[in-house]
C-alpha cells in the first residue's frame, strides 16, 4: 500500500493510497515461502499524568472523546474520524479550580512529533475545524473537530496525545477559548513562568480502512487476519488428513473382510470336495 501524503509527517483520509503487487514468471524458477516474525503491537497505555512545575494537588485526566458528546472514551478510530481531546480536573483545591491547555504534540512509537498546539493555540489547523484552542467550561477543557490522522513512518496504528496543562485559581479567567486574542495571550505569557503545570499523555488506535491488514483483532497483533487464515488453513490440512486416515482404514478393513471370506469360502469348498 502506498500512500501519498498531501501534508508533510500526517497521513488524512483524504491521501491517495494505491496497492501495489508483483508479479512474475521465470523458468525453472524456486519459489520459496519463508515465514516472517510475528510482531506484537503494544497495547496503548492508560492515561498518564505528570508534575512539570510547582504543586499540583488535583487528579487530572487527558481522554480521546467522541466528538458529537464530548464525553464518551474512544480507544480507537479509522483515519479521518472526527473525535476531541478531553482534559478534566477532579478534587476540591481552591488553588486549582478550573485549567487550560498550552501545548499539545502527538507522536508515533518512533517518536516522531507532530505539533498540535502551541501557545494556547492550534498548529495544525488543517486538522481541526474552527482556529480555537481548547475550550475551558469549570473543570473541563475540549478540544473539538480534530481529524484522527496517522504520522508517517509509524511502525504500528498508536497516535499518542502529550499535553501541557496549567491549572487556574480563577475559574471565570479561564472559561472560554484558551487561544483567545493576542492581547489575552500577552497577559497570560507575562505570568506563565511561575505557573504550575503538569503533563498529561493518552494513547490511541488509528485504523486506515483502505488497509483491511491494518485492523487488528483483539490480540493486538500484526497479521492477525494472516494468523486466522494460517490456522485456517492447518485445521483444513488436518481434517483432510483425518478423512484420508479414516477413508484408507474402512477400504483397509473392507479388503481384510474380503479377504476373508474368500478364505473361509475356499476352505468350505475343500471340505466339500474331501
């Protein structure tokens, strides 16, 4: 499968994809089939949270949400789906009651990067609808319309989400758009030295629906659909085997009744015949 990228590092939906196969013919050629290694995908990993600076005190989450409630967990999705970024607070510190989201790269298990948001403020605007940042409402901020997309060279369907958050002690000076205008985002950079923040990771599954190898079943396993079929086709070997087994011994058994009969029928003509 070759895929032509119409942005540079993120494979969408919308890239043209071709299959490619080989075929040829040689005399006396020897083909052999030559079994690969199986390898096994990691699962993608709960949410992390981690302390960058200062004191926090709250539990803080990062999810990947569906982005028609902005609430329901999705582990997995086909390239070009529309989902959100979730981040959410829980506890009850007056010093931590509301937050908004800084920064936000994704990266594939190479460790390839690719910048979402910086400063408050989307990046890749081409894969979000609308040019907003996360948008804070009390303890939750979202981040909406964001096309699932794969990164180039990845060796596996895992996107990670890695986001720098800031908790807030005002809540109202938080809600809203954290993007905001340049003059909003001049007052918040005059303070965000000494300001808290935390890291928050999540990862998730992008499936490529033109790529039925790319589905994976629950084992999380490269050539899984290669898997079903091998055994597949070892059950039938095996049947067929049996019933070649089975076919040989009646036949076998036939002919040893036979066998017999004739014997006994010529022992019964020679007493006969004495």
């Amino acid at each position: 499968m070759i895929t032509v990228q119409t942005q540079p590092l993120i494979q969408t939906a919308a890239d043209p994809r071709f299959s490619l196969s080989c075929n040829f013919t040689g005399a006396a050629t020897e083909v052999r089939v030559v079994a690969g290694s199986l390898t096994v995908l990691r699962k993608p990993f709960q949410r992390k949270q981690e302390t960058i600076r200062g004191n926090i005190n709250q539990v803080y989450s990062l999810s990947i949400v569906n982005n028609t409630d902005k609430v329901t967990p999705v582990s997995s999705a086909m390239l070009g789906d529309r989902i959100a970024l979730a981040v959410t607070m829980q506890g009850t510190d007056p010093d931590e009651q509301s937050l908004r989201v800084r920064r936000c790269v994704a990266t594939n298990t190479r460790q390839t990067e690719v910048v979402l948001l910086d400063n408050y403020c989307p990046v890749l605007q081409t894969m979000i609808d609308g040019d907003s940042g996360f948008i804070t409402s009390g303890t939750q901020a979202v981040l909406p319309g964001l096309q699932a997309f794969r990164i180039q060279d990845s060796p596996d369907d895992i996107v990670t989400f890695s986001c720098i958050v800031e908790p807030c002690n005002n809540a109202q000076a938080c809600d809203g758009n954290n993007c905001g205008g340049q003059s909003v985002r001049r007052k918040r950079q005059s303070s965000e030295d000494d300001a808290p923040l935390l890291r928050l990771v999540v990862q998730y599954r992008v499936y490529d629906p033109q790529n039925s190898g790319t589905a994976l079943s629950a084992g999380d396993s490269r050539q899984s659909s290669s898997m079903s079929d091998s055994t597949q086709l070892a059950l039938l070997l095996t049947v067929a085997v049996v019933s070649a087994l089975l076919i040989i011994s009646v036949i076998g058994t036939i002919f040893i009744f036979c066998r017999l009969r004739k014997i006994k029928g010529d022992k019964s003509v020679d007493m006969g015949s004495s």
